[in-house]
C-alpha cells in the first residue's frame, strides 16, 4: 500500500515546516487529491491516522479536497471533463484527448500549526 509512504511523507514534511516556525503541535494538513492521481483516498486517510501516532501531527486532521479530472481537447480548445470514468474522450465532442490539465494532483498545500 503506496499510501501509507505517502502518509509518511506527508508527515515529514509538515513536521519539517512546523519545526522551522517553531510550532509544538500540527493542527490541519490540507492536501488536494487528483481523482486520477493513483492514490486512493480511504487508504490514504486509513495509513495517515496511523502514521501520525508519535509526530507533531498526532491529533491532526487530514483535509482533503478531491480534484476532478479534467482533458485538454485539441478540437474544442477547453478542458472539459472526460466522457465516462477512467475514459480519455471528451465530453463535448467524444476526441480522444491524451492529456489531462487536472486530476493527478498530490499537493500539500496547507498546514496549521499551534
């Protein structure tokens, strides 16, 4: 389960950031999460609540703000959503559209601190 690296990592880095403002406790981890990031949400929060026991982060809230995927279409010129899950077509005008503009994001993007 790849989560729970990621839990780790998550940890350490907050903590690192916590000790160079001088904070005792993290209170909040805000991360946003790609719907097609790879990571699965529910293992994630599951390995998080573990590997926070004995760090600054021990008590603190995983806030996770889900990402849609969203497609670059070369034919309407917009991202848009894809056709159907796990799809690569545009919802518009059902192109094949190789890449995605949003949805694999795996970002710690805020940390509250006491």
């Amino acid at each position: 389960m790849h989560e729970l690296s990621i839990a780790v990592e998550l940890i350490r880095v907050a903590e690192e950031a916590a000790r160079a403002e001088g904070a005792q406790r993290i209170l909040v981890m805000g991360i946003r999460l790609g719907e097609r990031s790879g990571v699965v949400r529910d293992a994630l929060e599951f390995a998080f609540e573990s590997a926070v026991l004995g760090t600054l982060a021990e008590g603190s809230v995983l806030d996770i703000e889900e990402v849609p995927a969203r497609l670059n279409c070369a034919v309407c010129g917009r991202p848009t959503p894809p056709a159907a899950p796990l799809t690569m077509r545009c919802s518009v005008c059902e192109e094949l559209c190789p890449e995605l503009s949003s949805g694999r994001e795996m970002d710690l993007v805020r940390i509250e601190f006491e």
